[in-house]
C-alpha cells in the first residue's frame, strides 16, 4: 500500500483544520452560555426555588 497523494493529504489537512475551528466556535457558544445560564439560575430568589431540587442546589 503506498503513501497518500500529496494533493488529498492537503484537503484532509484543511478540512481538518476546518472542522477542528469550527469545534472550537462551537465550545466556545455553549461556554458561554453555560455561564450565561448560571448567572440567570443566580438571581431566582431562594423563596421561589424548589426545595430540595438536586439540581438548583449544585449550581449554588
């Protein structure tokens, strides 16, 4: 079996490369949004939470 063509081993390098950023755009959105979310979770009063919810409760 002989080596990859150099003309495809460049298009597998840039559409990795492609795919690799837009994984990176992607992380970054739902980071922020994560961050985003906890910070909305933060401001509902303790009186309006559910007691004893598991998950209310890791967040704060």
């Amino acid at each position: 079996m002989g080596s990859v063509p150099p003309l495809l081993a460049f298009l597998l390098m840039v559409v990795s490369g492609w795919v690799h950023r837009r994984q990176l755009i992607v992380i970054e959105f739902l980071q922020a949004e994560n961050r985003l979310l906890k910070a909305a979770i933060a401001l509902i009063p303790r009186a309006l939470s559910i007691d004893g919810c598991p998950i209310v409760e890791s967040i704060s």
